[in-house]
C-alpha cells in the first residue's frame, strides 16, 4: 500500500485530534460559551441606563429573504462638537456572533446615519444602541420575522 503525502496529513492530523495533542485542534464542548447580545449590549455600554426617543432603527417586519435584510439606523443629533453621535452598534440576538456591526462617527460626519444589509438566519430581534458624546446611551429594537421558501415565520 502506498501513502501519498496528502492522506500522511490527513491521517497524522486525525490522530492528533483523537489523541489530544495541543496546540493542533480544539473541539468545542455542546455549552457554548460566546457571548450573547446580552453580553455585548452590556459591555458596550457598561451597563449604563439607555434612553428611548433620539434613535431610530428601520427594518422589515417580515424579511422574505434573511440573506439580505435592510437596515437604516439614524440618530436625530446636531452632530457639532458639543452634541454628537460617537458610535453605533447593531446587534442580532438570533445570529451565532450577535454583533453584527459597529459604526463611528465625529461631528464632521455631518449626520449620524447608517444603511446596511444583514444576514439573519431566523426570526430575531435586533437592536441598534448609540453612544452620544456626553456618555449617555439610545436604543431602538425591532424584531424581524424571518420566511423560509416564503411562508410567514
């Protein structure tokens, strides 16, 4: 029998993952331990109050795609140097990596707006959050239905 070296790689790598080499492959336990949303809303405001009313997050209520869903996150700010937008996060409580997307901005940025196109894999809520310049915290959440083969969902 004659061993090429391609199935020598194969055969080496597999017998290192059952045997438990380090440092070669780690396999994931079933409890998973990324963050959720949650987590990512906390550590990005630090688990300061957040305020409705200034932000304002556009999606579909039913996304007959979750390939491409539309979203339009703005913030009704003067955007000068003393009352602006730092930044903006989107996050997706359904994906595997829940935050989705971050946006900066400084006041010659001119207007805090932001449209993109995400990935959701089911029916979810996303949420956009806003640091203005004085620390304080915006939040907007809708939740988008999700069709398969475009049935409701």
């Amino acid at each position: 029998m004659i061993i090429d070296r391609r199935q020598l790689m194969k055969t080496s790598l597999g017998l290192a993952v059952l045997t438990g080499v380090p440092g070669v492959m780690t396999v994931k336990s079933f409890a998973s331990t990324e963050p959720t949303a949650a987590d990512r809303i906390k550590e990005f405001t630090g688990g300061s109050e957040m305020l409705e009313g200034k932000l304002s997050l556009t999606t579909p209520e039913i996304a007959e795609n979750g390939n491409v869903v539309p979203v339009l996150v703005e913030v009704d700010s003067e955007m000068t140097d003393g009352d602006f937008v730092e930044e903006i996060m989107v996050v997706a409580d359904g994906n595997p990596n829940p935050e989705v997307v971050k946006f900066r901005f400084t006041p010659m940025s001119g207007e805090a707006t932001a449209k993109i196109r995400i990935r959701l894999a089911q029916t979810q809520n996303v949420t956009a959050i806003a640091r203005m310049n004085d620390g304080s915290f915006q939040v907007a959440a809708n939740q988008v239905k999700v069709t398969i083969g475009g049935c409701g969902g």
